[in-house]
C-alpha cells in the first residue's frame, strides 16, 4: 500500500456454506478474513496450467497402476475402501465441488469399470 492509500471496507457475496469455509482457511492461516481474501485474490497461481495438468496427469496415470495392481492381486476391495474415504474427505472439505467439471469425478470412476 503506497502513502495516501487507506483500507476501505468493502463487500463480499457468499454463501454460508462458502463463507465457513473461507473463515476455517483464513484462521488456518492465522489471518483475518478480509486479509485472507485480499492476499489470496492477488497471489500469483503456484504453478503454471500446463505443469499441473501434467502433475494431474501423472497422478491419475499412477492411480490406474495401483488399482490394477491391487484387482490383479485380488485386494480390489482395498481399492474401493481407499477410494471411499478419499471421497468422503473430499466431500466434507467440499473440494469436490470446485472441480471446473463436476462430472469429470464421476466419469473418472466409470471409466474404470471396464477394464
């Protein structure tokens, strides 16, 4: 902030359930929300997009090895024990609906279902 610049209170439209989650991050960072929300909207993304997606890519690319190891070793219900508290953890943090497609998640299951 240069000289001459003072903070102004401003407004934020969310939701009570996107509100929640902002405080729990903006506590978890030790900061007050509206400092939270200011550093996060100007903080430069991590990583570039192709470096994610490779990084996604690779993930999932593993993911489908160790599900087929573990079928092929006749474990798969470990698969689908790990797969469903991943889920759920996934849901109560509500990570899931972020997903710029939320049907990518459910076409990822089916898809492999037929091998």
């Amino acid at each position: 902030m240069t000289a001459g610049q003072g903070r102004r209170q401003r407004a934020v439209m969310a939701s009570d359930a996107e509100w929640e989650r902002i405080a729990r991050a903006a506590a978890s960072a030790g900061m007050e929300v509206s400092r939270f929300i200011v550093h996060r909207a100007l903080m430069p993304d991590a990583l570039p997009p192709e470096v994610r997606r490779r990084a996604v890519r690779e993930l999932l690319v593993l993911s489908r090895l160790e599900e087929r190891r573990l079928r092929e070793a006749g474990t798969g219900e470990a698969w689908e024990d790990a797969c469903a508290a991943v889920d759920g953890f996934l849901e109560r943090e509500g990570v899931l609906a972020t997903l710029t497609d939320p049907g990518a998640a459910n076409r990822w299951k089916t898809s492999g279902e037929d091998r």
